[in-house]
C-alpha cells in the first residue's frame, strides 16, 4: 500500500523533480566519466574531487578577470576553457606520478585532493575575497517555448535533457560517445585491453603508457568540465571546497555502473535524484501516511545514501561489480638490459 | 664507541635523509608559490615574503610557552592519527577513514561526555575517552571486516564511510542529541568531562596519552607475536598463510585497532579542545594524518617527529595570517608538496643528488595494494 502510494506520489512530483535531476546529475557523470576512462586502461584517481575543485576554481578565477575586460560571453567560454585545460594539466600530473614514477596511486590521489584545497583556499583568500567583487556570470539556460514545455507527459522529460545550460546539455551527448568509442573503437579496445592484461597488449604492439597518459589526461579534463559546472553554470561564485564530495560521489557512480559510461550516468542519475527527492518532499509534503514516513526520513539521510549503496555494491551483497584486471598495478616492462 | 655512534648517525640519516630533504624542498617551493602570488595583492611583489612568513609561523608554533603548548596540543592528534594510517600501512592497508573515525570518536566521546557533565571527572574523562576510542574501532572494524569477508577494498569503502558517517553525525546531532539553549544543532557543554589540564594554559592530558601510543603501538609493532603477524601480512599475505598465520584475522584486527587510534584522536581533540560537537567541526586531522604518517615513514618514532612537525604548522599558521597575512592555507600546500615529493622520491634525489638506497623492508611494508590485487582467500 506505502509502496504504491510511493509511486504515484513520485509521478505526481516528477515535473518538479526532473529538471532539476541532470542538473545534479552532471557533475557526478562528468567526474565519473573521469573515473571510467582512467580505470579502464589501468589508473586509479581518488584526485577526482581535487581537480574538479581546482578546475572550478581555475574556470572561476578566468571568467572573474576577464568579465569586465572581454564581456559575459566571452569570459565564459574562456573560464571553460581554462577550467578543462586546468583538468588536463592535472591529468599529466598524475599520469606522470602513476605512469612515470610508478608512485603508489591511492597516494597521487590524495595529495591531489589535499593539493587543490590548499592552493584554492589560498588564492580564494588572497585574490578573490579581498577583490570584493561580483562573480564571473553564469552561463544561461535554454528556454524553451511554452508550447513544448505543457506537451503532456514528454514535457517534463524535454525539460529534464533541453532546458538546461550547455554543460548539462552535453553530458548525454559526452557519456554515450565515449559508451560508444569504449566499446567499438581502436582507442576503446586499446584501453581495455591495457588495464585488464597491460603485459598482453604490450607484446601486441600497444604502447601501454602512451595510453595511459592518453586516458589520463582525457578523462581528467572531463573532470575540468565538471569543475566548471560548478562555478560556472550551476552556481555562480566560488566557495572553499565547493565540491563537498561529488568527486567521491562520481567514483561510487562509476562503481555502480560497473566501470561502464552508460551505467556511471544512470549511477549519476540515481545518485541525482536522491538529493532532488530530499528537497522536494520538504516541499510538497505527501498526503496520510506516507507523508509522515518520507518526512520522518532525514534528508542527511538522502545525503548518506549514495555512499552507503556502494559499500553495499562493493561488498557484493546485491550484484558484485568487479574492476578491470590491472587497475591500479603501475606497468614495467621487463627484460630491458 | 665514537665509531658506533657514527654508524648509528649514518644510518639514522640513510632512513631520515628522503623525508627530511622533502619536508625542506617543500617549504622552498611553497615558498616561491607566496612570493608569485604575492604579485596579485595590495600590496605589490614582495620577494621576502616566505622569510617572515615562516618566521612568524616559527614564532607562533614555537615563540612562548603557551606556543610550544598549542604545537603539542596539535600534535597530539596527529600522532594519533599518524600511527592510525602507519599501522594500517605496515599490513599493507590504506586506511584514508581516519577522518570519518575520528568525527565518530569526537561525536561519541562529545555525547558521552556530556552526559556525564556532572559526575565526578576521575569518571566521566576516562568513559568519554574509552567511548570515542570504541567508536572509531567500530567504524575502522567495517571495512576491515569486509575487506576480509567480500574483498571491497578498503580505500574504496572508508571514502565512502567518511563520506556518509559526517551526514549521519549531523543528523545525529541535529535530531537525536542535540542539546537545548543553544541556537545551533551542538552537543550539551562537556563539564567534568574534559580532559584535565596538566601544565600552563592549554597542555591537557592528551599530550601525554599520545606519547604514550607512539611508544605502545612501537612495542606492539616489533615486539609482540600480534606485530609481527601484522608486518608478515604487510610484506607478503601469501607467505604469511602459508607460515600458517590468518591474513583475514590479521587484517580486520589491523583495520579496528587503526580506528580505535584515530577514534582516540578524535576524542582527544574533542575533550582536550573543541568541547562539543557540532555539524561541520573540521576533520582536518584526517589528511594531515596520512601526510604525518608518510613522512614518519610509518615507524612510531618517525611519526612522532612528523606530527609534531605538522602540529608546529597548524599551531603557528594564525599567527602567520594575521602579520604578514600570507593564508593559513598554505600549510595545505606544503603538506600536498610534502606528499608530491615523498611520493615521487626521484625528484628528491635528483635536487640534492642522493643515489637511490637498496631497498629496505621496512619501505617496502609501507607499499599500499590498490584494488587490482586481492587478498587471496
């Protein structure tokens, strides 16, 4: 009885809750596709959340100095630019500690996240408190006609993928290309094959750190992007450690979907609603006895679910999700004298 | 007698020399990083910046007695939590959950404390303290459990448990123990139950019980069957089963008694100096433990000399901001540049020319498994 008065409480707020669930959804995605094409050829990033604050902060810090120079727009586009060029330039940092030097990767990753507090929270300090000026602008959303928006039933679901800025926009796009080149292309077989049998794909010819770097870096200015979300779509201004965990949250999304784009999204897109049903169930509060229990469930808890979940995927009590084979081993070649 | 002092320097050196050697090349390069962002301020370019920055950070850590106080009362969960991260690091085990273990040791020891507010302090300190030491192993005793039962791997799950135990403790906070008259979700006053202050303003009991932890887990670690277990399983689970010890056993009993030390931290800095819990109380120690514990190079004396390195930093800091206003952040920095540095030893060697050391065991220890390896059942 709860359960169905569950359901059809859900399709009576889905209106409200669908527009705003790829919105939270995107920087989880992002991060996680991050996740996804670094893992995949064999390197693990717990940085993810470093450099998603540190490209925020970066994507910011251009668009706040160009804005009153080069206009809006302009200083947008280049804050994008600078936040993902940010997310790259980490990528080959790391690439280069876990490739390269071989260095424990769980290590790299920390002081990743350890490093992108300090330098945000210093320069934030530094340069843009003191400024005492307003922010770098948001970039808008695309409205569309009313007409569209009351279409019966597929209103809310074009309002959920099209009335949103253009990061969020391109997140359907990003996740099911790189589904796509993962699985069908020479790069997609590429990397599998160099983070599940690194040895294998060398004697075959691959060269297993260009590859990694490759992945590295790419996957990493994915995260650029989700840094720039962040600031630069989603809220506006910068905050010290403004990321508040969806990086950590975009690695239990790619765990969740079994180190797979299509799966780490819909992950994302769970993980997502989640937080929006949090909110809106304080907002629209349910009718008898189900009101009482959603509201009697705290929205910390709304907050602590998408983690507790992946304990849960993770120890493999529902559908164990297992990681590619070399994921996290640094490669040597051998034999050379 | 002078030779085997010598030798003894010499080898202390050999161990010390990487950690040290990073410890100054970070201080260099965060150095440069205030002197280039000084260039954006009020105040124009300032290439003497560092100099009196770390001269007042000197002086606020180390200038008074109260001083040379605050850096031991930083230090000590430090140590804490460093020997949380090394133990896990000598089995072979990351344990990045010291921050959520150490937000469960301080709210339990904040709730327990404060419900025995009134009762007679030779009481309440210890309950309070043992409380927070059990929640911590509690949380620490998880994903070593499922380490061992299902193979999660434990980096993967105490993120996620730090993660969602600071949503749970502020529910907890906010709905379960809140305490009235406050404007704020916080725990009640602590009363009787913090911890007695033994010298000048501020040195609480806490130093001491850290101490005293360094040189418990040094004697656990190289002098008891239960360490040595610990250690096998560190450098080679496979050869540890086969000499017939349980890696799984050794393992999930590393894990609990990683996160009673860093529930201990947590309920020192709780008792000693926040004094009641609320949503957002900073979980700082966490990271600055698993720097603490790298740099000590996971051996209890290293650690020692490491936290109370760091806990000079952190004391020091809000006296650099307020002279010469460089950002207390930048000693975030330096432990990033610290880590970079230990990390990736090459470059150490190459700035300062040492040949690469054959490899010690005991280095090798602190080598983390990710989770392409599993522990074989």
């Amino acid at each position: 009885m709860i359960v169905v008065d569950f359901v059809v409480y859900l399709f009576t707020v889905l209106p409200d809750l669908l527009p705003i669930i790829l919105g939270l959804a995107t920087p989880l995605a992002l991060g996680a596709l991050c996740g996804v094409i670094n893992e995949r050829a064999g390197v693990v990033n717990i940085g993810i959340e470093g450099i998603m604050l540190w490209s925020a902060f970066n994507g910011y810090l251009a668009g706040f100095a160009l804005h009153d120079t080069i206009g809006a727009g302009p200083s947008l586009a280049l804050g994008i630019a600078t936040a993902v060029l940010t997310g790259a330039v980490l990528g080959l940092l790391h690439a280069w500690l876990t490739v390269t030097v071989r260095a424990d990767q769980i290590i790299a990753g920390t002081m990743m996240n350890i490093a992108a507090f300090g330098i945000t929270g210093y320069l934030n300090r530094l340069i843009i408190t003191p400024s005492g000026r307003g922010g770098a602008g948001v970039l808008g959303v695309l409205h569309l006609p009313p007409e569209v928006i009351g279409l019966p039933a597929v209103g809310p679901i074009i309002r959920m993928f099209f009335e949103q800025g253009p990061i969020a926009m391109s997140v359907v796009f990003f996740v099911i290309a790189i589904q796509l080149l993962l699985f069908r292309s020479r790069w997609g077989l590429r990397t599998r094959a160099v983070g599940e049998h690194p040895k294998a794909a060398d004697t075959l010819g691959i060269d297993v750190f260009k590859q990694r770097y490759l992945n590295v870096v790419l996957g990493c200015a994915f995260a650029g992007l989700a840094g720039a979300y962040l600031t630069l779509e989603s809220t506006g201004s910068f905050q010290n450690g403004m990321t508040g965990g969806r990086g950590f949250i975009a690695l239990a999304a790619m765990i969740f979907g079994r180190w797979t784009p299509v799966g780490a999204f819909l992950g994302a897109l769970m993980f997502g609603t989640a937080t929006a049903l949090g909110v809106v169930v304080n907002i629209r509060v349910p009718e008898g006895d189900l009101g009482q229990i959603l509201k009697s469930i705290p929205t910390f808890w709304y907050a602590a679910l998408p983690y507790l979940v992946t304990i849960v995927i993770l120890a493999g009590v529902v559908g164990r999700s297992i990681p590619p084979a070399a994921d996290g081993v640094p490669y040597e070649k051998e034999g050379r004298a | 007698m002078r030779q085997r002092i010598a030798r003894r320097l010499s080898a202390a050196w050999r161990t010390a020399s990487i950690p040290v050697l990073s410890t100054a090349l970070a201080l260099v390069v965060a150095g440069v990083v205030v002197i280039a962002s000084s260039a954006f301020t009020g105040n124009g370019f300032q290439p003497l910046l560092p100099v009196g920055a770390y001269l007042q950070l000197f002086v606020g850590a180390f200038g008074s007695t109260t001083a040379i106080g605050n850096t031991l009362v930083a230090a000590a969960p430090l140590m804490l939590g460093g020997l949380a991260v090394g133990l896990g690091f000598k089995a072979g085990l990351f344990n990045i959950g010291v921050a959520g273990q150490f937000l469960a040791g301080a709210f339990a020891a904040a709730v327990v404390g404060a419900s025995l507010a009134t009762s007679t302090g030779i009481v309440a300190v210890p309950t309070a303290f043992v409380a927070g030491a059990l929640a911590g192993a509690a949380l620490g005793f998880i994903p070593g459990f499922l380490k061992a039962r299902t193979g999660a791997h434990e980096v993967v799950t105490t993120i996620m448990l730090n993660n969602a135990i600071g949503f749970l403790l502020t529910w907890g906070v906010t709905d379960l123990v809140r305490a009235p008259g406050f404007s704020f979700p916080r725990t009640g006053d602590l009363g009787n139950s913090a911890l007695p202050i033994l010298l000048g303003r501020n040195l609480h009991i806490g130093v001491p019980i850290a101490f005293l932890a360094i040189f418990v887990i040094r004697w656990l670690l190289e002098r008891t069957t239960v360490g040595f277990q610990i250690r096998t399983v560190g450098a080679n689970p496979n050869a540890a089963r086969y000499a017939g010890m349980s890696p799984l056993l050794v393992i999930t009993f590393t894990m609990a008694l990683s996160g009673l030390l860093a529930g201990m931290a947590g309920a020192v800095q709780m008792l000693g100096v926040i004094g009641f819990y609320a949503s957002g109380i900073s979980a700082n120690v966490g990271f600055d433990s698993i720097a603490v514990a790298l740099l000590g190079r996971s051996n209890p004396i290293g650690i020692l000399f490491a936290a109370l390195l760091f806990g000079a930093f952190r004391a020091g800091a809000p006296l650099m901001q307020i002279t010469t206003s460089v950002p207390v952040e930048v000693i975030d920095i330096i432990e990033a540049l610290v880590i970079l540095f230990l990390a990736a030893e090459l470059i150490v060697r190459r700035v300062f020319r040492i040949r690469a050391a054959r490899a010690v065991p005991e280095e090798i220890a602190t080598v983390t498994r990710t989770w392409g390896e599993q522990v074989a059942r």
